[in-house]
C-alpha cells in the first residue's frame, strides 16, 4: 500500500471564529470528516463538519490536490462530530440521515431536494440514525428515537427501520421536496413471554447479506440491540429478514386521533395505497401525500427470525455497539456459517 496523495482540509479562520463564538470547544470547531464515496473510478465524495458548518467536496482521484467542487454540506453531513449520523450513496444520489441545523433539532432523512418534514416529531423524534441500506428499489435506514406512540405513558425509546424508494421524485405542488415514500416500523428484538423482555435500543447493523437458514438463501440484516441505561445492563442480536421488512410496510398504519387517545389501527386507507414506489411520485393525489405525511408509522413491529435475540449478553462493565459480518464461511463439513464480530 502507498500513498498516492495527501491533502489538507482545515476550517476557514471565520467558521472557526464563529463556531467558537457560539460556545462550542476548540476540538468541535475543527473539520472531521463523517462522509466519504467513491462516486466513479476518478471521483471520491467528501463531506466535513467544518467547524458546525458542514461541507462537501468532489476530489479528483487522478490528481488530488484539488477539490473539483464545492457544495453546501446540510443535510448531508453534521454539524457536530459526534452526532449519530447516516449515509449511503446509491444510484448517483447521496441519501443522509442527519440533522440540518447548528443546534441538532432538525433531524431529517434527506437526498437532494427531498426531505422528511421539518421538525416534525410524528415522522423522526429526536432520532439517533446508526446505518443506512440498499436494497433493490428501497434504501432502509436503522435508527433509535423517543417513541411517539407510548408518550401518553412516559418516555421509551424505539428501535426502528424506515423505508423511502429510491425513484421517489416527490409529491405535487407544495409536495414536490417532501417524500412520498417515507414510512417507519418498530423493530421486535426481545426475549418471548408472557411479558417480554425487550432491548430497545438498537446500536449497529451488518449489511443485507444473503443467508442460506432453511436450505433457502435470504436477505438478512444483523442487528445489535441494548437495554435503556437505567435498566439491567444487557445486549442482544437479531437477525431480520428483509422480507419481514417488506411484509411489515404492506400492512395497517397506526393513529392517534386526539393527543390523548390510544394510538390504533387505520381503518381506511386511500388509494393508491400510500408509501408504495410509484414511476412518478409527482403525479399522486394530494390525499395519498397528506395520508403518508400524517401517518407514517406502520401499526406492527418487524418480528426478529426466530422471534427472539440469537445471541444475548448481561454484563455491567460493557454493551454491545458494533457488529462486522463474515458472510457464508465454509466449515470442514461442507456447511455454512456467519461469522459475527461483536464489538464494545
């Protein structure tokens, strides 16, 4: 391995006077970078938080001493190093989970010039994004967030998974920078019983791999899972297949109709059944945009295989955070395995 070039991207002295000014650290007012693509075989795709002024470069590979272009960084990039963040590029288009203001309280799920609504806690509250997956004509994103169905009773946080189509070009008129695709589920990584024992809060994913379980090959997401810190200290991980995923977004939405009512099933859903990948996503009716606005979580969780955690762990000096996936190994009896690699 050599190294074919070096460059240097430092903050401008007026980010990092301002950042400072707004009473951020000197370490938080430095340029990190937190995105990074390779968009062909001579272009790389940079985003660096600045000094909480996000921005995004395109390098040429054959030189790279330059950045070929410069690009506002919000809503691709955070503004805070060590704020949870997402991204995946697929398709030629960058799509983000991130927040796209200094003080972190406009999270958004985002791909150029589509966004979730802003500051909307219906659709992302106060979410914590941990990755980001392709998957034929969908990009799935992981996350943990305040559950909005379960304020009435307290505070909790859910895992979930949401779900935008990737030709999503969206809505008409006032709709055309709001998606027309997004829905979200709870993700079911618990211990079965009469009173189950959940892990709530998801840390990390594997990729979609392809998994023989039943003489069958599957497409199947890792997903590594804790307890609330004020609760037993423990870890699991669950596997999900993501036809379960699929399945989960063709069914009921859930409601709330007054603040203080029980969050239930629709019982009436407009047609075209709102969420679901269309050619032109410009050309629905408003009453699918309105309905996909005001209702996108779906009214059942995303079972774990198995229906239950494949791996748990109780231990009070570490969790589980991470999870790197050895996919289909052979062993010496001419069977297959994954292999998982569990960090702390």
């Amino acid at each position: 391995m050599k190294e074919n070039h070096r460059y240097y991207w430092n903050s401008s002295e007026a980010n990092y006077e301002m950042c400072q000014l707004k009473g951020k650290s000197e370490d938080d007012c430095q340029n990190y970078i937190r995105v990074a693509f390779k968009k062909s075989d001579e272009e790389l795709f940079v985003c660096g938080t600045n000094a909480f002024h996000p921005m995004c470069k395109i390098f040429n590979l054959t030189d790279g001493t330059k950045g070929a272009e410069e690009m506002d960084g919000r809503g691709r990039c955070p503004y805070d190093p060590l704020h949870n963040s997402t991204s995946i590029y697929a398709g030629d288009q960058l799509y983000s989970g991130t927040v796209a203001d200094f003080s972190g309280s406009d999270p958004l799920i985002y791909k150029e010039p589509m966004r979730t609504e802003r500051l909307d806690f219906k659709q992302l509250n106060d979410p914590n994004f941990v990755s980001s997956l392709e998957y034929k004509d969908y990009i799935f994103f992981f996350f943990r967030e305040i559950a909005v169905e379960y304020i009435n009773c307290g505070k909790a946080i859910y895992s979930r998974v949401a779900r935008v189509c990737k030709y999503d070009k969206g809505g008409p008129h006032s709709y055309r920078d709001r998606w027309t695709s997004f829905l979200k589920a709870r993700l079911n990584c618990s211990i079965p019983g009469e009173y189950p024992f959940y892990f709530d809060e998801i840390q990390d994913t594997s990729d979609v791999l392809n998994t023989a379980l039943t003489g069958i090959t599957d497409p199947i997401v890792y997903g590594v899972f804790n307890t609330p810190v004020n609760a037993i200290s423990g870890s699991a991980v669950c596997m999900f297949n993501i036809s379960d995923v699929i399945e989960t977004f063709m069914g009921s939405f859930k409601d709330q109709e007054a603040m203080d009512s029980n969050w239930l099933p629709v019982k009436k859903i407009p047609e075209p059944r709102p969420g679901t990948c269309v050619e032109d996503s410009r050309t629905l009716p408003d009453i699918t945009v309105n309905f996909v606005k005001s209702h996108s979580l779906m009214d059942d969780a995303v079972p774990s295989l198995f229906l239950k955690p494949i791996f748990t762990r109780i231990s009070l000096q570490s969790r589980l955070t991470s999870i790197v996936v050895d996919n289909q190994i052979a062993g010496v009896k001419g069977q297959y395995y994954d292999i998982l690699f569990l960090g702390t």
